[in-house]
C-alpha cells in the first residue's frame, strides 16, 4: 500500500541516521571509514536531492552534504507547495517541464506515494503583450470561453479580467508539495543506496591528483571523482571561495502569503473542484495555488522580492505597510474581489529566497577552468521557476558529471548553451528578455 511504501521508503533513509560523537543529536553520517565516492553532491535542496537519486540510480556511489539540517527552511525549497505549468515566454523550458512531469510521476510510482496533484493551469495577461502571446504559444494555452458558454469552468467566475486582457488555461499543470517532494527523492536515493549527511557545512571543493577533495567546516574531507554543487543562494558565495570567478546569482527575499476565502467559497477554491493554478503577466507578476494545505485558505503571492544576503536575512520584510503583503492584497482586490478577503491582511506570511540570475535562466554548466574541467558541475539561479523541473534538472546535473554529456536533455530537445555560465562573460545581463 502507498502508506506501507512511505514506511519503508523513511525506514530507509533512518537506517543512516546515527548519534554525532559530540553533539549528541541526530545527524546523517557516513560512516567514518567511507570518505570516498563517485560523486559528491553539496546542497540537499530539491536540485541536489534529485540530482543524489539520478546517480544513485545509475549505481554510482554517491554523497549527498547539507550544510543545515535536511528539509530545513533556510533556503528555496521548502514549504507547502509549489505549481507547475507549461507557459512559458522562452521556448526551452516548456519541454523540460514536460520532461519533469514524467520523471515526477516515475519517482511517485517508486515511492508509492504522490508529491503532485493535477490541476488546470491558468494565465491572465494583456491580450497583446508579446510576452503573454509568445507564453501562450509555446505552452499550448486555450483562450477561456466566455461567459455564458456551455464549456466555460464554473471557476472562471472566481476571477475579473480587466478589460483588454485575456485569460488562458493550460497543461500539463499542477500543484507539488514542496517539502514532501525533497524528502521524497532522498528517501529514494538511500534506498538505492546514497549516503545522505546534514549539519555538514562546505567550504572548499579542490582537486588533488584525480580526486576531488570536498572540504567542510569541520575539517572534514571527502573525496570524490566528481562533484555537483546545488547550494542555492550561497551559490555565488561558494564559487567565488572556491575560484575567485563571479557567479551572478542573487538571492532575493521574497513572502508567501495564504488570505481567507470569503465565506461560502471555501469548497469552489480547491482543487477538489478542480480550481487551477493561476499566473499573471506584468511588472510584478502575481501567482497563487488553489486552496489545498490549510482549508480556507487559499496562497497567493507577488513574484520576486528585494536582495538579500542568505546569511543576515530580515525574516519579516515585506510585512509592513507598501510591502509585498500590501501588494498582493491589492492585486487580490482587482482580479479576485468576490471570494478572497483582504481583510487585516493575509492569515499567514512565511519567508522564502529565490536564487535570481540577470537574465532569469538557470545555470547548468561544469566549473570549468585548468583545475575542475568537467569534473564539478554547478546548478544554480532557478530564479522562482525551477522546482517544477528539479528531476529533469538533477538528472541533467548527474548525467553531466557521470558522462560530461546528457543524454535525457538531448533526447527530449533541450539546448543546454541556454544555461552556461559563459553568457555573462563581457555580457553582465546574459539573455535578459521577459519571462
């Protein structure tokens, strides 16, 4: 049974858990005889913690580092909830969300149980903005019927569209529950045989002959014949103690919000009735989940936010007056007046980062350079849109390091020169464009 199959799948990776000689807490260790792998992931975020069950699954051996404890809430991978869907301004990314959706359901089917809920996706956005029109394209979107018509959702009357905008509904789309789905794919790498270690702090990666030689705070050494780093927003901090290079990612503090629904809403609002989830398109953008973790409330939120350092964060900006909350209850207020409340304000505020590059691409490329060549490979700056392709992502990271090559990004058509590190050189901005 799913249930069973979750028992056993956490059984798995508790079975690595033991007592820290000085702390006398919990912590994933390795055992202190094994200090040698094939590779070494550092950062055990969605990315780091597909990327560790890509390579488990080829039968490499692999490390998986966590500097804090796992599924912590530090960094951009926890919380509730995450949404996927297929519209998108750039037409790379659409296949490698179809891409995702499939390895999702794959490692759903290993762990017998679901991270992913279907749902309709929908986008509202200036009828001609080139921007909305090329996203619609590349994702496959259906204009909504109007009003009045037979095959027009029951939900589409949750929302007003101003006048000259249009709004649009897509698939494949849905909701991932965002820390289920990162304990998900390490409990299946340990079982396939992963050694997963939190509270263990990376300060230098380094070559030695034809080892890697990943350093931590402790004075730790392990070694690997490659290494992965998905460290998120102490990316830049990382590469740069590590090569001196620049690594344009910056993190940026961003607030997810949940707002009531009005009363006699609160069943028409969930996914259960097959409410979507929904996006904007603009300067800022918006976005929400339909109510699904808290009962009564539904999440709706302001991309982006203002820079941060991930090491002296202000875990209450955008909290006060003309902040992110104010933003988004404002939005909230035009586009869906007749079933949420803004009233005193959102019911609850919780802080994330997302990892910003210039040009909103990811970076997926190796180190590089005299000393790393192709044996340590960087993901980083998802920029608020990578956790829907985190398998597809740490499956590319691992075939990279395994093979110097991917095989899946080349089958399923994805050009991975969108992604280099390359394109900032003599070019601070990369490929920005609109999203």
């Amino acid at each position: 049974s799913p249930s069973a199959s979750l028992s056993n799948l956490q059984s798995e990776l508790a079975q690595s858990t033991h007592a820290g000689a000085d702390t006398g807490t919990s912590t994933m260790a390795a055992p202190p005889a094994e200090r040698s792998f094939d590779v070494i992931v550092v950062g055990a975020g969605i990315i780091g913690s597909c990327a560790a069950h890509a390579v488990a699954s080829r039968g490499a051996s692999v490390l998986l580092l966590e500097r804090f404890d796992l599924l912590h809430q530090r960094g951009s991978s926890h919380g509730e909830s995450r949404t996927t869907r297929p519209t998108y301004t750039r037409p790379q990314y659409p296949p490698m969300v179809r891409l995702a959706h499939r390895l999702w359901h794959e490692a759903e089917r290993d762990a017998g149980y679901t991270v992913l809920t279907p749902t309709p996706h929908l986008d509202l956005g200036p009828r001609d903005a080139p921007a909305f029109v090329a996203a619609m394209a590349n994702g496959g979107a259906t204009e909504l019927a109007p009003a009045g018509d037979a095959s027009r959702p029951a939900w589409a009357e949750a929302f007003r569209v101003p006048e000259g905008w249009a709004a649009a509904t897509s698939g494949p789309a849905g909701v991932i529950k965002a820390t289920k789905a990162m304990a998900m794919f390490q409990t299946l790498a340990a079982k396939m045989g992963a050694v997963v270690r939190d509270r263990t702090e990376v300060v230098d990666v380094a070559r030695q002959g034809n080892t890697i030689v990943v350093k931590t705070s402790t004075g730790e050494e392990f070694h690997g014949g490659k290494c992965i780093i998905t460290v998120g927003a102490w990316a830049s901090k990382l590469v740069k103690s590590i090569t001196g290079a620049d690594l344009p990612v910056q993190p940026v503090h961003t607030l997810v919000c949940y707002w009531r629904v009005k009363p006699g809403h609160e069943e028409e609002l969930t996914t259960e009735a097959g409410f979507p989830t929904f996006a904007t398109y603009g300067e800022p953008g918006f976005y929400g989940t339909p109510s699904m973790e808290y009962p009564g409330l539904i999440k709706v939120c302001r991309n982006g936010g203002p820079p941060c350092d991930p090491d002296g964060r202000d875990w209450a900006t955008g909290t006060g007056a003309g902040g992110i909350a104010e933003i988004v209850a404002r939005w909230i207020d035009e586009f869906m007046p007749g079933v949420v409340d803004t009233t005193g304000g959102p019911v609850l505020r919780q802080p994330c980062m997302c990892c910003m590059t210039p040009d909103e691409d990811f970076v997926i490329d190796f180190l590089g350079g005299e000393e790393f060549g192709k044996d340590v490979v960087v993901g980083a700056g998802f920029s608020g849109h990578g956790f829907k392709m985190g398998p597809a992502v740490g499956k590319i990271l691992a075939e990279l390091a395994l093979d110097g090559e991917s095989g899946t990004a080349a089958e399923a058509g994805l050009e991975l020169e969108h992604y280099l590190i390359g394109r900032f050189e003599g070019n601070p901005m990369g490929k920005a464009t609109s999203h």
